[in-house]
C-alpha cells in the first residue's frame, strides 16, 4: 500500500511539472505576440487598410510594402488579390509578386488565363507577365503540369485573343522555351490570316527557342529584300540566337545591304555564329561604316570573339571616331582582347592630356579592374602633372574610380586624396576607406571629422568612423 502511495506521489509530481512547463511556454508565446504587436503596429496598420480600405489607400500601402520589401503581409496582399474589383490594384499586386518572384498568386494566375475572354485585357497582360515569369523561375519537372497547363492557355489566346494579348502571348511562349510549338510558330507565320503585326514576335520567339526547324525558314526571310526591314533584321537576330552555322553565308552578304540596321544585326549574330578570320576581317571593315550604329555594334561583336586582329583599328577608332559612344566601346574592347600591348595602350591614353576626359577616365577603369597594384605608377604619375595644373575635374574623377575598387592596396592612393584641396576628392577618398575598411587610417579619418573646414566632409568622416569601429 505504502509503495502504491509513492508511485502516486511520483506521478503527480511529473504532473505537475509538465502542467508547470506548459503554462511557462504559453507565457513566452504571449510574451512574443505582445511583443510583436508593440513592434509593428505599422504592418498593423497597412493589414487593415490592405482588408478595408479604398482603392487610393491600398494602392499606397502596396507601394510602401514594395519600398520596405516586406513580405508579412503576402497572405493579405493575396486576398485583396482575390476580392478586388478594382483593376489597378490587381495589376499593382500581380506586378509585386512577379518583381519579388513570389508563387502565391499562381492559382489566381491560371484561373484568370482560363476565363481570359472575360476579363479585361490589362488584367489578362499583367497575369501573362506574371506566370511567365514564375514559370520560367521554377523549371522544376513538378511543374510539368503548369506548363502544360500554361501552354494550352497561351496557344488559346494566340488563337482567339486580340493582337496585344497574342503577342504577348507568342513571346511568352518562346521565352519559357517551348520548342516543341516551332512547327506550330511557323505554321502560323505563314498562315495568310495572321495579323502581319505578330509576326516578329513569332520570329523573336522561334530564336528564343533555340528552334532549329525554323533555320531555313529565318535564312529565306533574312535574303528576300522585299520584306519588311523589321522581319529581316529579327530574323538576324533569331539565326543569331539559334547559333546554327547554316546561317553564316546568309549574314555575310548582309553586310552589302543598303540599310544600316541590317548591318547592324548581321554584325550581332555573326559574332554569336563564329569566330573564323572572314568574320573577323567582316566585323574590322564594319569599324570603318559610315553609320556610326554600324561602328558600334562591329566593336561590341569583336569584343565577343577577342579578336586581336582588331588591335589597330580599334586604337584608331579609340582616338579618331566622331561618335563617343563608338570611342568608348572600341576602349571596352580592348580592354576584353588584352595583352600588353593593349595595356601600353591604355596607359598613354590615360596619361595624354589631349585626349578628352571621359576617354582617359574609360581607360583608367579598365587599368584598375585588370591590375590595380601595376597601375598605381601610372596614377601617381598623372596625379603628379595634373596637380601642377590643377586639372580639378580629372582629379575628381580619378579620385571616384579609385574609391570605387575593392582592395587593400588603394590605402597610399586615398591618403592623396585625403590630402587634396578639393571637398570633393577627400569626399570620395572617405568612401574608399570605408569601402575596403583600412583601419590602418582611423587616426586620419578622425582628424578629418574634427577639423575639416568643410561641413560634408566633416559628416562623410564621422560616417566612415563608425564603420571603422
């Protein structure tokens, strides 16, 4: 009886200790919701307004989420989703979770492609946009099912759809890949019922596909000159895309064409195609084009393919072309191709006061992203003869690119900065240290905090002092 009583006892005890715990987890739950609450009472607010406020209101809220990027409040969002009459508001919640890749209106999302007929058009064009997005994001086999889903949709609203929910709807298709709709792509483009409007989309996305069934029909459109420049220059671009060699013959002969834009995406693809030496010596006369777009684009392409062949010209074009965006991209291009010829080049660029600032600017960012230990020289030197001219401008601008670069080995570079006479400069050479957290400049940082005579460089330091610390 006695040892009855005390296997009793020792239940009881165990009793009470779990009742005990309980009880202390139910007050630290309380403990954290009351907690919660004090600390948002904001996101409370914006609950109640996304659940019963007006148009205007929840609009706004809407765009506050988006700006704090707060994703509390995504089952809230989804309702009013859901619930809304108020068009704008669909769109603006439906634009949200395609920017933030967010799954959960893809059910919404699906229903609205089902009955797409009776809703209104916006709604419909934001909802592609949406599911393509989040389709093309996932591409996991699970989803199998949405995109056939989604492919039937899409095929429905090419269709029967208007013209802008049919494109729409064609460059989704081709931008989620679905190569097996080519033959029906093409059937289509030459269905003589189909609005001539969809027909680049059709084109743009048969590339996007990747379709190589659609190659020959591309290289007919490329070489009839009675079409459309627009179907010719897309088809380009498409055969560019494809990466088929069938097309290069096409594409050469394009570069006699008497309109520039050809010239121009002939130029692209064939640097996508190929890099043999008649493509090269293609692209190097294309540098010599009288339409400047011609120009451009021919640099971009031998930038692709490294062409050190180009080496010359592209110095050439670098000092001499009439158009600065020609000027910079023949830089940018020698900066790809490389070697220490094109670094001697860049160096003398740099260093010649003749040349205009935002060239000798380019050709310094391109010395510091290759090797910035090995140009610090050349800095020093340039730094060295502008300040005997006070070349205020460039002295600011090197200042800025230096400050721009992730490493240790700026701190001797900064510290001139620091020393200039320009707010400016020692603005930037604050940044700098903060950037690559040279501790090693405290002290420096710290006088500059106390006695600058300038109020911004005075605050920029004191910033820079706390992330010191």
């Amino acid at each position: 009886m006695w040892i009855t009583g005390v296997k009793m006892l020792k239940k009881l005890k165990i009793i009470y200790i779990l009742l005990f715990l309980v009880s202390l987890l139910n007050l630290s739950a309380e403990g954290r919701d009351t907690k919660k609450e004090k600390l948002t009472p904001v996101l409370k607010d914006w609950k109640d307004t996304l659940l019963y406020g007006i148009g205007s209101e929840v609009m706004d809220v809407i765009k506050r989420i988006r700006e704090s990027k707060e994703r509390s409040l995504d089952k809230e969002l989804l309702t009013v989703l859901k619930e809304s009459k108020n068009i704008e508001v669909s769109k603006l919640i439906l634009n949200y979770f395609e920017v933030e890749k967010n799954y959960s209106a893809l059910d919404y999302a699906t229903k609205v492609l089902d009955k797409y007929d009776d809703k209104p058009e916006e709604l419909v064009i934001s909802t592609l946009s949406y599911i393509g997005l989040i389709a093309k994001s996932r591409g996991k086999e699970s989803d199998t099912k949405l995109r056939e889903k989604l492919k039937k949709d899409l095929i429905n609203i090419i269709d029967n759809g208007s013209t802008g929910l049919a494109a729409l709807a064609i460059k989704t298709l081709g931008s989620l890949k679905y190569s097996d709709q080519a033959e029906y792509l093409l059937k289509k483009y030459n269905d003589s019922e189909t609005d001539e409007k969809l027909k680049p989309e059709i084109i743009l996305a048969l590339g996007n596909m990747k379709s190589e069934k659609a190659v020959d029909e591309l290289i007919k459109i490329v070489k009839d000159k009675d079409n459309d420049k627009i179907l010719r220059m897309y088809a380009s671009n498409a055969l560019g895309m494809i990466g088929d060699k069938r097309a290069i013959p096409v594409l050469q002969q394009s570069f006699d064409d008497k309109n520039a834009l050809i010239r121009v995406y002939a130029a692209s693809a064939l640097s996508q195609l190929e890099q043999s030496k008649d493509t090269i010596d293609l692209l190097i006369q294309g540098l010599k084009d009288s339409n400047w777009r011609v120009r451009l684009e021919c640099a971009k392409a031998l930038g692709k393919i490294s062409a050190k062949a180009a080496v010359n010209i592209l110095e050439y074009k670098v000092k001499h072309d009439p158009v600065k965006k020609v000027q910079i991209e023949a830089l940018r291009t020698l900066g790809k191709i490389g070697g220490k010829e094109v670094t001697d080049f860049l160096k003398r660029i740099f260093k010649n006061k003749n040349q205009a600032v935002f060239i000798r600017e380019e050709a310094l960012s391109l010395l510091t992203d290759k090797d910035f230990v090995n140009s610090k020289k050349v800095i020093k030197e340039v730094l060295e003869n502008s300040s005997k001219i006070y070349d205020k401008i460039f002295i600011q601008r090197i200042a800025r690119i230096v400050s721009l670069k992730e490493t240790k080995d700026s701190g001797d570079l900064l510290q001139y900065f620091i020393r200039s006479n320009d707010p400016i400069a020692r603005i930037y050479a604050l940044r700098g240290i903060a950037k690559n957290n040279l501790k090693k400049l405290y002290s420096t940082v710290q006088d500059l905090s106390e006695n600058d005579p300038v109020k911004a460089v005075k605050k920029e330091a004191l910033s820079v002092l706390k992330k010191l610390k």
